[in-house]
C-alpha cells in the first residue's frame, strides 16, 4: 500500500492524514489487485469495507488497535460543509467535512476531482473537502476557512494546506462556458486556463477533408482549452490569507498515471475511488 502525505503535515504530532493511491487492496475488478475505497456499482461492499479497514491501520488511525469511526459523506459536487461532533453523525450529503474532535477520521473520495485539506496547528482543527470544478467555483475551501474561523477562532496565517491527487493541467480539457463561469468569479481566471494544440495526424496529411468556407485563422486549428484545477485552488487559498509556504500541492496527475492512481475522465468511468483521511490524535 502506497498512501501520500504533505511534508509539512507530516510535522503536526497529533494530525493523522493521508491520500490514499490505488496499490495495495483486496479489489480485482479494476485490474489487479487495487484499492478501490468508493462503495461502485462493479465493487463488492466486502472488498470496500476491507480495503477501508487496511488504509485506516496503516494510516494509524487507531486507539489501542481499535480503529477510529470513519466519517465520509454522499458527496454532490456542492459547497456543503459539515461540522462533526460526533462519530456516528446522521448520514450526510454534501463535500466538505471539519472537525475538533480527536478520535475521528474524515474522509472525501475522488478519482480526478481534489482533495484538499485544511489544518489548524495552533487550534487543532481538521479540515478536507471534495473540490472538483463546481466545488471550486462555488469557493468550497475558502467557505471551509470561514467555518473554521468561525466556528473555533481560526486565523488563517495558523493555517496548513495540503492539495491532493487529481486531474492535472495536462489532461483537463475543459469547454469554453467553464471559462466564462470562471471568469465570473474570479479576478485570477486567466491564468487557470492554458491553450494546448493537439496534433491530428489524419488532419495533417488529408488537409482537403478538412476544408470550409471559413475566412482563414476561422477553423478549426486543434486549439482545446485546459483548466488548472490544482492552481485554482491554491489561489483560492492564497486569496483568502493562507501563507504561500504553507500551501503543499502534490501536484499527482490522476489522467496521466493510471497504474497509481484512479482516473475516472481517462477510464472512462469505469474506476475505483481513492480517499483523503484526515483526523487528531489525542495527545496528553
């Protein structure tokens, strides 16, 4: 089993964290033997509940080798945030998840969406949210600060930052509405899109079939449009008073590296999920 961490988390004494990869677990259906840690459709609930199981005791997740609740939500691409009190709250609904209490883990899954996480050293405070594009857009990691701030008096100069595995600059092709949205919302859109020229051999050695009644520099050049979804968010962060050096983006292309990661864009959907932990050690 392979799990991620950010060096300056690593350096919290009472923090457990981690993003899981998708080596090590009891799951076949995805090719070899992964760890899938999402309740999918071609998964058993058995193999899910295993893998979970293998990832919290080697995070360390544990009291007396009795391992720590582990909270997680129906996530839907929103901007709900949810402060835990309790290990076994009701069922929740939503992407965003922050908590005092030690003793629990916290967990967002994804396979090319971000995890992000946000730390309170001075408060101790854990935070982790499921940031895809509509998270980002809607501020998800900025409301989880102002709910932090809040709810435990949080300052954003004591704040850790770590930004996880996900789909990267290189392979996010996005359409031109989601700039627009972007750009409705953000001072800083221009510089999250980048424009990549994808060659089509096909185009280049049969040009003719190609041809249209379009004034020249009017076609179709192969031009797509990519999003930095991994830079949004750090800006987002940078934007509302988090320090630039304690912002970690482990910058992991889930598209790109299929046999360690799970992609849900560049398989097609059909994937596993991988999971973000995060969770405070009682300390005396």
């Amino acid at each position: 089993m392979h799990i991620l961490q950010a060096p300056a988390l690593k350096g919290i004494p009472w923090l457990v964290h981690g993003f899981s990869t998708r080596l090590g677990g009891s799951t076949g259906c995805y090719g070899g033997k992964s760890l899938n840690l999402g309740f999918t459709k071609d998964d058993s609930r058995d193999n899910v509940e295993k893998n979970r199981r293998r990832f919290l005791r080697t995070l360390g997740a544990t009291d007396d080798k009795q391992l720590w609740p582990l909270v997680s939500l129906r996530q839907v691409h929103s901007d709900i945030i949810h402060v835990v009190q309790s290990s076994s709250p009701d069922p929740l609904v939503g992407d965003g998840l922050i908590t005092n209490r030690p003793g629990i883990a916290l967990a967002v899954l994804a396979a090319d969406c971000l995890p992000v996480m946000l730390i309170d050293r001075k408060n101790k405070v854990a935070g982790v949210f499921h940031a895809g594009w509509r998270g980002t857009v809607k501020r998800i990691a900025a409301k989880g600060l102002g709910i932090m701030q809040h709810k435990y008096g949080s300052d954003a100069q004591n704040i850790y930052a770590a930004i996880g595995p996900g789909i990267g600059k290189c392979c996010y092709e996005v359409g031109s509405e989601l700039k627009s949205e972007f750009e409705s919302q953000f001072d800083y859109a221009d510089e999250l899109f980048h424009e990549v020229f994808e060659s089509d051999p096909i185009r280049e050695k049969y040009p003719m079939l190609f041809m249209n009644a379009r004034a020249p520099g009017h076609g179709d050049t192969g031009t797509k449009l990519h999003l930095d979804l991994m830079e949004a968010n750090r800006q987002q962060l940078l934007s509302v008073g988090v320090p630039d050096t304690q912002i970690a983006v482990l910058g992991h292309c889930t598209a790109c590296h299929t046999r360690r990661f799970f992609s849900h864009r560049a398989e097609k959907g059909k994937t596993g999920r991988m999971m973000a932990v995060v969770g405070i050690r009682a300390i005396t």
